[in-house]
C-alpha cells in the first residue's frame, strides 16, 4: 500500500502537455482499478491529440475529472487528413465545452511536411483551427518549430476581447522572444517547457526559464508513456533550484497558472 501511495505522490505534478494514449487504452479496455493518473489528485492532465483518431479516445477518457483534453490536428499529421475533419472537430468542441485545441501548429523544420504545398497546407489547418478556437472561445496549444514569422502573421486576426490563451508547448525561443510575445496585448501567453528540452548545465537555457513571469510559466513532460511521464518530477526539481524556490512553491505556481487557462473557458 505505501508503495502504491508512493507512485501516485511521484506522478502528482501539474502537466501542461501530455499524449499518454497507449496507456489510456489499456486503462480502459482491461477495467483495471483507478490508476495514479486517476486519482484525486487536483494536478490537471493537459491531454493533447495529434491525429484525429486520437480524438475517440480522448472524448473517453476526457470524463476524468483530472484530464484536461485537447482536441487538434499536429502538422505533423496534414497528410492524413479526411475531408470533412474540420467540421467534425467542431462538433467535438460542441459536445464538449471544456475542452482545448491542440496540439496544432506549424513547423518549418521535419523534411517530410516541407515544400511549397505542405506548407501551404500546414497554414490553412492551423487557420482553420485558431478559426474554431476564436468561435467557441478555447485555450490553444502551439507547437512551432522555426515558424515564427508565419505563427505571427496567421495570429494576427485573433479576437483580442476574448483574451484566448495560447500555450506555446515545448517553448524553444529566446528571452527576448518572450518579452516581444508578452507584449502583444491580444495574446493571453504561457511558455511551457518540456522534459525532452530541459539542459541544466546550459547557460541558454537556464536564461530562457528565468526570463518566463512566474505567473507565465508551464511545465510538461509531452510524454507518451507512463514512464516519461514520471520523469516531469525531475523538471521540476530542476526548475525549482534554478529559480531558487522549492519544488512545492513551483508545483503551486504552475497549478494556478493552468488553472487560469482552464478557469478562461468560464465565459464562453
């Protein structure tokens, strides 16, 4: 029993992007007790789709009270696209009024969604979602890799009385990008950084966490597995003795700030 309670203290941490649906699957299709994921723990689970088949799954599982679910389409995935996704992501949304969008995007870099045409084609699914996400009022969650001239452009016609928040995932700019990105008023901006990213002994990167507001800053495993995801304990560990604060103070700091973004969903 101790050791089970041990489990589910090292996985209570606030996670601002995860894709865990190998083992969302398994929970459901074997019945099992309440895992640690689904306990009562008020840590939220910002659960991010990448594909449109993963948005069955995640209508599922989006009855946890913990689970925070993010419907989208990943650039990665415009290739596989079927006609008619977007009105289908619509009526998801409907169905489901707290809920995000995400993991959406652009990305300049992966060689197989370059050239004129797939870039072209990552543009309008991006638009087309920020289009859904100023219509029904929803957080969103950016992936961009060397794009940020085309996010800038295609975010311009965001509705600034809404105050959308925009989680950018796996934040990778710089300190002054995050001054420039705060102070454009219509944005309501979070900086999440990612296990994957997190290099203590760099002095680049230990300038970009300090450079993020407190109030601003996120932090995610974007995690597939269980076991990566266990490894957000050792970010914030990290995080916290970088901004010298406790590891609880950070947990806390963290929990408000998603809940901020969720609380948002209050008014539309």
């Amino acid at each position: 029993m101790a050791k089970q309670e041990n489990e589910i203290q090292t996985r209570d941490w606030p996670d601002a992007h995860i894709h865990f649906f190998a083992d969302f699957a398994e929970y459901f299709a074997c019945s099992k007790p309440a895992s640690p994921f689904f306990s009562s723990s008020p840590a939220p689970l910002f659960l991010n789709a990448a594909t449109e088949e993963d948005w069955q799954l995640l209508q599922k599982v989006a009855v946890a009270e913990r689970v925070k679910p993010f419907f989208g389409i990943h650039p990665w995935s415009i290739k596989d696209l079927r006609n008619g996704w977007e009105e289908r992501l619509a009526g998801i949304l409907k169905s489901i009024p707290h809920s995000g969008i995400g993991e959406i995007g652009l990305d300049w870099s992966k060689p197989s969604i370059q050239g004129p045409e797939l870039r072209q084609r990552q543009r309008e699914v991006f638009s087309r979602q920020l289009a859904l996400a100023a219509e029904f009022n929803r957080p969103v969650s950016i992936h961009c890799v060397r794009a940020w001239d085309a996010i800038w452009e295609l975010t311009q016609n965001f509705p600034a009385k809404k105050n959308l928040a925009i989680i950018f995932h796996a934040f990778s700019g710089s300190p002054e990008m995050v001054s420039e990105i705060l102070l454009k008023k219509r944005w309501n901006a979070f900086f999440s950084l990612a296990v994957f990213q997190a290099r203590p002994e760099s002095d680049k990167w230990r300038r970009l966490l300090r450079s993020i507001p407190t109030e601003r800053l996120l932090l995610e495993s974007d995690a597939e597995t269980a076991k990566e995801a266990a490894s957000l304990e050792n970010l914030y560990q990290t995080a916290a003795e970088i901004l010298k604060i406790s590891r609880d103070e950070l947990k806390d700091s963290v929990l408000r700030n998603l809940n901020v973004v969720w609380e948002s969903l209050a008014s539309s």
